[in-house]
C-alpha cells in the first residue's frame, strides 16, 4: 500500500513534589501518510491524576495542503461518559466554516456552525502529539521568534474534559532553538518551542494556561519527543517508544 505509518507511546508523568516522576497518564499514536499528501492522526489518552480521570478517542484529518478538515471526539471523564463529538472544517479563500455535531449527557444533541474570517493555524486537538504536530505552523527558517496562532478546539478546559463543541482560542507559540534529545525512545535531532497563553485576555476557558515547551523531531514527521508544563500542572511528557 502506498500509505506510511508512524506508531508510538508517550508516558506521563508528575513534577509536583509530592508525586515526583510518578506515572500519571499515557497516550498510544499513530500518523498515516498518505500518498496524496494527507495525513490521519489517532490518538488515545488516558490521565489517571488528578481526579477525575479522562479517557480521550481523537481521529484528526487534514488534507494534502496541511489543513485540518475534520476532527472526532470520545470522551470518558470519571469512569463515565462526557460525550463524542465530530468536527468539519470548509475552507474558502478568506476563511471558511466550522461545524460541529456532538452529543453529551449535560448537553443532549449539540449542532453548532461558525463561520470564520483570516487564517487558521490548525486544530487544537488535546493530545500530546498533536501539540508537537501543530508546531508545524510556525516558519522555523526565520529563526528563533515568537508569534501568535489561531486554533479550533472541541474543549476549551486544559484537559480537553468537557462536552465537544467549538472553541477558538489564540496562543503564542514561540521557536526557540534547536537540540538532540536522548528519551527512551531513542535520540532525537529536534526543534524546541514554548506555547505562551498570555495574548488573550482571560486565558484558555477562563484561565491561563502555564508555559509550555515541547521538542519536537527536526523532521517531516513533527513528532513530540519530550516537554513539559510548568504552574499548577506541574507535569511531564516524554516519547516512550516510536516505530517508523
């Protein structure tokens, strides 16, 4: 078949002091490259701390040209159902339309539509790889800079643990560099970046979201190899193993 496919696991774990370096949660990948350019995501997340716990489905597709077209979510927070929800993004020159179907216990069926004007740097999807896919959107060959991007979220929590619908948030994302990374994956030639939640007024749902650096492979493939958030997260994510 003409489509490549990358597989892996990332670990979770704890910086608070009273859980230092504990397990807390872990996420199973993969990234089929398609012959046409496109590529499909699917990830599943599970966080065990803090309570409640979050079980997390995403499949996310994005077209030959980059661009995010479609998105689905399941969610499980607490041992019980939080809702599924699937995404369409139209895009015209100008902008384009976002679309949303979902269904959740709190919010029974959900249909929303808005339409958007300027660019749109991706889709906030929640899990950790597709962070590190998403730092695709900044020109690393401008060197080290900062700038701001515009994403499409189903939740707008830091956990991503609330019923699917449409959230737009800005960020700043900023490249900082590049370094090798050794995890236990392997060593990895990478680019280092940071997102910044401190461009909108309010932060990311109501609250600011701590600094956040990740590094990712200096590669075609955007993979998430290490990064960590600092605050009242407190947490640690690092590339377990990788099949390429």
């Amino acid at each position: 078949m003409a489509h490549r496919t990358v597989r892996g696991r990332i670990r979770y774990t704890s910086k608070k002091p009273e859980r230092l370096d504990a397990e807390r949660g872990r996420e199973w990948f993969a990234f089929t490259h398609h012959a046409d350019g496109g590529v499909v995501l699917r990830a599943q997340c599970e966080i065990d701390d803090p309570a409640p716990t979050v079980m997390r489905d995403v499949i996310l597709a994005l077209g030959p040209d980059g661009r995010p077209r479609n998105l689905h979510v399941h969610l499980i927070v607490g041992d019980a159902p939080m809702g599924s929800g699937w995404f369409d993004l139209a895009h015209r020159d100008g902008g384009g339309t976002v679309t949303c179907e979902s269904n959740s216990p709190s919010l029974g069926r959900l249909s929303q539509r808005m339409d958007f004007t300027g660019p749109l740097d991706g889709f906030g999807t929640h899990p950790i790889v597709g962070d590190g896919y998403l730092t695709r959107c900044i020109d690393t060959s401008r060197g080290p800079h900062r700038r701001e991007i515009r994403v499409f979220l189903p939740s707008p929590d830091h956990r991503g643990a609330t019923p699917p619908m449409i959230a737009e948030h800005r960020i700043g994302l900023e490249y900082l560099g590049d370094d090798t990374v050794t995890v236990a994956a392997g060593t990895f030639a990478c680019r280092r970046f940071r997102f910044v939640d401190d461009i909108t007024s309010g932060g990311m749902g109501g609250v600011e979201h701590p600094a956040y650096d990740l590094w990712v492979t200096a590669d075609d493939d955007h993979l998430f190899v290490q990064g960590g958030v600092g605050g009242y997260m407190a947490t640690w994510y690092e590339l377990a193993e990788v099949t390429r």
